[in-house]
C-alpha cells in the first residue's frame, strides 16, 4: 500500500502527487522506494483530495511539529488539491505549513502561481540545486529545457512578495564549490539560502 503521510524526525510530509517534470540526478527516488516511516511513497494512483482528507483525518500528529509537502512528486503539479489541504491542516490543526518546490510551477502551470501558493501556505523551500543554467541542466534534467533556470529564480523572487518565509535550498551532495556560488546567486537575489542533506 502506498502512502499519502509519512514522518521523518519530528515532520509529517504530504506525498500527494508522483508526477514531476523533473529527473534530478540525485533525486532519492530513483534509489528507493521510501524514506521516514513510510512503506511505499510509489501511489497506486493520484489521490483524490477526499483521499487525501481521509488520511490526514486518520494520522496521528503526536509530536508533529510542521507539515510539509513533499513526497515522490513535485507537490505543484497538484496544486488545486495543495492549496485545499494546506487551509485544511492549518484550520483544523494549526500547523506550520511548508511546501518543498522545484520552483517550476510557473511553467508548469503556464501562468504566474506565486500569489495564490503564498496566500495558502506559511514557508517555501525553492530547490535551486545548481549555480547556472547549463549545470542546471544536466542535473535537474528538467522537462521545460534552458528556460528553467531563470524560471525557478523569478518564481523565487515572486513569491518573496507575497511571503517573508522563503528559501533556496541546494543538496550537499553538489560540493563545497558549487554550494558556494550557490550561495552568492541567492544573495544577489535577496532570498535566504540553506544546505539540506542528501535525505531531507
């Protein structure tokens, strides 16, 4: 059975989409079939929003700190059902709500979601992964080509308009060299940075 929740130290995450437009080098999928405590973040299926509704109602958030989107899939590409769910975990449970992101949703979605993301969610972690265009490329491998780049950079920078808690993220598994132009690349722009590993 494949999972919609899953916890990993003290968050519970929401995997409600497979579907990426990306196939990043180093994406944990493409090693296993899970992490935290989930069994199988593979869905059977999309799940429906009232699927997903009926999992959250069955979860037990002892101990849970935040919640965050992120599973198997680029969280966007179910958009309509990550705005409804994160005012649904925010009204019934009061969490902090944060949505991991390619940063692709303009592209995706073929128009500006910025706004819409920010007014439903409290924090967004934007995966920058790559210091420039060309690398960008090759690691993230995304569906869109050589416009992805600037794309993810404007969307970060768009939805700092809308909301104070914004990040850059890269994985540390791209060495010291491009962490650190990565780094200078978000501060030119204005939006916080931060080093995840390789598992979070």
């Amino acid at each position: 059975m494949s999972d919609i929740i899953y916890r990993y130290k003290d968050n519970v995450y929401l995997n409600i989409t497979n579907k990426c437009p990306c196939r990043c080098t180093f994406c944990i999928r493409n090693t296993e079939d899970a992490i935290g405590d989930a069994e199988n973040l593979w869905l059977s299926k999309e799940p429906s929003l009232e699927e997903i509704y009926q999992a959250i109602d069955a979860y037990d958030f002892t101990g849970c700190t935040g919640v965050v989107f992120c599973g198997y899939g680029e969280p966007v590409m179910a958009l309509d059902n990550l705005i409804a769910v994160s005012h649904y975990i925010k009204e019934k449970y009061g969490f902090h709500v944060r949505v991991n992101t390619n940063g692709l949703g303009d592209l995706i979605h073929k128009r500006s979601i910025a706004k819409e993301l920010c007014e439903a969610v409290d924090s967004i972690s934007i995966s920058m992964n790559t210091p420039d265009a060309k690398s960008y490329n090759e690691v993230v491998r995304p569906a869109y080509g050589e416009k992805s780049f600037d794309a993810m950079l404007k969307f970060a920078q768009d939805c700092r308009k809308y909301l104070d808690d914004v990040r850059f993220t890269v994985v540390s598994v791209i060495g010291e060299e491009a962490i650190e132009k990565c780094r200078k690349l978000a501060d030119s722009l204005g939006v916080p940075f931060r080093v995840r590993q390789y598992s979070e």
